[in-house]
C-alpha cells in the first residue's frame, strides 16, 4: 500500500531552488532511505511532508493514503498521520518520559498524574516493543534513550509515516543495533513507512528497503537496496562519478619532530573538575595530553562530560579544582577566551545554533564575528567590508558552501552548510590547538571527507587536535589515539592498533576493561 505521494514537488528560497519538480514516494511495510549532499534538497522535501515548509503554490501535489491534502502545518501533517523526529529534539527535559510523550494529547488530564501517566505509557511502549522507563525525566536519558521517546511520541498520535533525519548521529553502536531492531518491529508488525535521512551509506545498505537519491534539489534515482552493487554506487550517485571518486584523501605521516621530543606536548591537563548547567560535577579529576601533531579522539555517550571538558579548556566554561591547563607551555588557567583565542585555541562547539552562529546574522556578519577586531577586518571603528567578503568567498570556494546568497541571514541555510561557515571561520586562522565537538555532525560524504583532510593537514604542520563525536567509525578512522569518557571520568584509552567498536561501546558504558593509562 502507498503511503506517500508526492509529485512535482519545488520549494524555492529567494529565486533559489532547493527542490525542483521532485517525485517521491512511500510505502507501508518499508524503511526508505533519502541520500545526498548536504543542499541537496533531501531536508526541504521532508519539511514539506512534515508540514513546516509550503511547497511552491501551483505547482506538485501530496497524497496520502491516495487522497490529495494541502499541509499547512505540522498539526496538519500529524492529523494526516506523519511526523519528524528532528536532529535536535523537541523534548521537555524537567518533565517525565510519560509526560513528553502524553503532552497535547486526548490523554492531557493524565499528564500530572503520575501513576496514570506512567501506566498508559508504559502499556502502549510494551506494544510498540520500545522500551523506555515512564518515570525517568528526560535529561537523564541518553540520546538514544530521548530518540526512544520522541518516535513514542509520535508513534502514540498514532502516526503511521515516520521521517528520521540523522538518528544515528549520536548513537553508540548499541544503541544504533537497538534503534534498527524498533523500525524493523515498526514496519513489519504495525506497517508503519519509515523515510531515513542519513549521511552513513552502511547503514543504508543494513537497514533500507529502497533508496532514494538527490541532487542539485533533483531526484536523481530511486532503487531497492538489492539493486545496489555497494557504497561507491551511492556515492556515485550523491555526487557525480568524478567527485566521488576523491572522497578518500591520503593520511599524512606525522613528521617525526612533533612526536620524539619532550616538548611535543602542546595541551595538558591535570585534575580539572567542572560542573554542568545544573551544578552537578560533570568532569572529575581528569588528566589528558595532547601533543604536537596529534589527533586526539574523545568516545562518550553524550551528555557525559565532553561539552564541559572542552568548553572548560576554551575559557567558557567556569572550572571548580584544578592543578594545571598548559597550552605551548603556558599556564592559561586564568586567560579570558579571548587571550586564549590570541594564542590560538580554536572551539568548534557541539551546537551550532545556539554557540557558534547567530541565524539572524548575514553570512558575511557570521564570518568575523570572533576576529572583526583585528586589523585584517577593520580599521579604527570601521569594518573593511572589501575584506570581508574576500574571506567569505573564500570559505564559501573552499568548503564549497551552498545557500541563497551571502547577503542573506545564515539562519536560511542548511544545517550542514551553517556547519561550514563555522569550520571555515574556525580554521582559516593558524591555531595550536583545535577543539572540535562533532564537527562533521549533518555533513555530506564529500565535506566529512574535506574536514578529515583538513584535520590530517592540521596535524601534519604540528597542530594539536581534539575530536570528540558519538560516531565511533569516525573517530576510528581520523584518531592517533582515542579517550573513552563516562560519567566525567576516562575509563579507557586506545592506541590505534588496539582499537575495536565494540570494546570502545562498552567502555562508553562505563565498563572498564582494564585501568586506563594516562
């Protein structure tokens, strides 16, 4: 049974096209994979479905279940029965899983009751086959635990067209096997038709039913999963032959100068303790290095300390006890963010929209926004707006950045092309030392690609680098050695050739493996 029908579908921003005459459809019984680069349209089409975006006026039509609706909102597209489980939650986090999930329903009355709102959860999660724990608040959840509840959620207004963007982007691997065995329970018991958006092509060979390419805001192919020979065909198909064919850049070696000598050490921390939003310790007594010409991966479930470390090393964040925070040899323990920024310590937060850009802000504004002080950007009060938009269009060739314009709010572009300006902003400076949390979080093939190589130039000129991502391949694939957190604590870390997913998952639960070794 077809589910889904669109047909003809365009969405244009500003004389933009981020959709152009697309057809798309759905069936009951399938989980259906969308692909492509970051502006490629796959976001936009989805929004249209899920009622936040108005599909160009005239032209294309949507069918559900056959018959044709005009979605206006998404109370619209709910009552039709399609939901958007979004990359950032819509969670309450000081109410129950059992409040979230009741919230806005014919069960309202029951929200503040607990034990009828713990039951009436707890009965339909057993039938869905989710488990979760009614009781618990929701900012005591692991990431996995919260994307549980928000496809309840959806799931409990009886929602039979289920839109996933990114689900697994901060998941452990447990937690991605638990999330695919729920959606296969979904569409095979219940018929429920599940749309992926995702960046990660091995899951889309594990898990889809049928997979769907975009473009340049075009269709390109819809196919079975059977019909692909393997990952090089999909990204044949996101990106062109030519360009799919230089996603996998060479490793530089380090030079022997950054790793042989004493001083290679470039960050050291010893016996930091820092708190949370909510004065809870968050870090306790961590000891880390860093050195020259290192990549330094950080593996954790979110929500365990990572945002805190860093944030704490970058001068945002208040640190309670410490002993030492050295960078090139010098203490910076008392240095504002901006005297740590002069002896280049560049942070490239987990959240973008609420700590690295200011979406109301033209992209040439977001560009300068931490160095429009300097004298390569202004002169006296003035901004040297020449200048200014050689910077931008250099980042924009250089990361290949998609959008409406550079005179435009950056809040109008795509997530993973906000992440862009962000990466090029943060790096076309000469840091020492690079913090970045998720950095390829919402990027295409091709960019994740760029970013790696960047990092690997980085490291290879003797610069220092932390990665912290919930993506073990990532980290797998870019690190010189990995630091397993949880709960604020290190409980193991890896060099390369002892590294191993499944070990690195548990060890992200707290199971030590054996004693780490600072």
């Amino acid at each position: 049974m077809k589910l889904v029908s669109m047909k003809n579908i365009s969405k244009s921003f500003f004389g933009n096209y981020a959709n152009k005459d697309v057809d798309f459809d759905l069936f009951s019984g399938e989980i259906h994979a969308l692909l492509g680069e970051n502006g490629a349209g796959k976001s936009t089409l989805m929004n249209i479905l899920a009622g936040l975006y108005r599909a160009d006026v005239g032209v294309g039509e949507i069918l559900i279940n056959g018959r044709p609706v005009i979605l206006n909102s998404p109370t619209d597209a709910l009552a039709a029965g399609v939901g958007m489980v979004h990359q950032h939650f819509s969670l309450v986090k000081n109410f129950t899983v059992a409040q979230n999930i009741l919230l806005g329903t014919s069960s309202l009355e029951n929200v503040f009751f607990k034990r009828n709102s713990e039951q009436i959860v707890e009965e339909f999660s057993n039938k869905c086959k989710i488990s979760v724990n009614p009781g618990r608040f929701v900012w005591q959840l692991s990431v996995g635990e919260q994307e549980k509840v928000e496809i309840l959620k959806l799931l409990y207004r009886n929602t039979k067209i289920l839109i996933l963007d990114e689900p697994t982007a901060v998941l452990t691997p447990q937690e991605i096997e638990e999330l695919f065995i729920t959606l296969k329970n979904l569409v095979k018991k219940d018929g429920v038709g599940v749309v992926l958006i995702t960046h990660k092509m091995k899951e889309v060979m594990q898990i889809a039913d049928r997979i769907s390419v975009m473009r340049n805001g075009k269709m390109i192919k819809t196919l079975k999963r059977l019909e692909v020979a393997d990952e090089t065909t999909l990204a044949q198909l996101m990106m062109g032959q030519e360009r799919a064919s230089s996603t996998s850049p060479a490793r530089p070696v380090i030079p022997s100068s950054f790793v042989s000598e004493t001083a290679a050490i470039i960050l050291e921390i010893k016996n930091i303790t820092v708190k949370n939003d909510r004065n809870i310790v968050a870090v306790k007594d961590l000891n880390l290095t860093l050195q020259r010409g290192e990549i330094l991966g950080i593996a954790g479930i979110a929500g365990n300390g990572q945002v805190e470390l860093l944030e704490a090393i970058a001068g945002i964040r208040k640190v309670e006890t410490f002993e030492k925070i050295v960078l090139d040899q010098k203490e910076i323990s008392f240095l504002s963010i901006k005297e740590r920024i002069k002896l280049g310590l560049r942070y490239i937060p987990a959240d973008r929209h609420r700590d690295s850009i200011v979406g109301s802000l033209t992209v040439h504004d977001s560009v300068i926004l931490k160095d429009y002080h300097t004298q390569s950007i202004s002169k006296g009060p003035f901004l040297l707006h020449d200048q200014i938009k050689k910077i931008t269009k250099q980042i924009f060739d250089e990361f290949k950045v998609v959008g409406p314009g550079e005179n435009v709010s950056l809040g109008l572009y795509s997530g993973g092309n906000q992440q862009k300006v962000v990466m090029g902003r943060e790096l076309r400076v000469n840091p020492q030392v690079i913090l970045a949390h998720s950095p390829t979080r919402g990027l295409d093939l091709m960019t994740t690609s760029f970013i790696h190589q960047l990092f690997n130039e980085k490291r290879s000129q003797g610069v220092g680098v932390i990665v912290v991502s919930e993506d073990i391949d990532e980290l797998i694939d870019i690190s010189d050695r990995i630091v397993v957190i949880s709960q604020g604590k290190i409980t193991g870390i890896l060099n390369k050739d002892e590294y191993d997913r499944v070990k690195i998952g548990l060890l992200m639960t707290s199971c030590h493996l054996e004693p780490p070794v600072i």
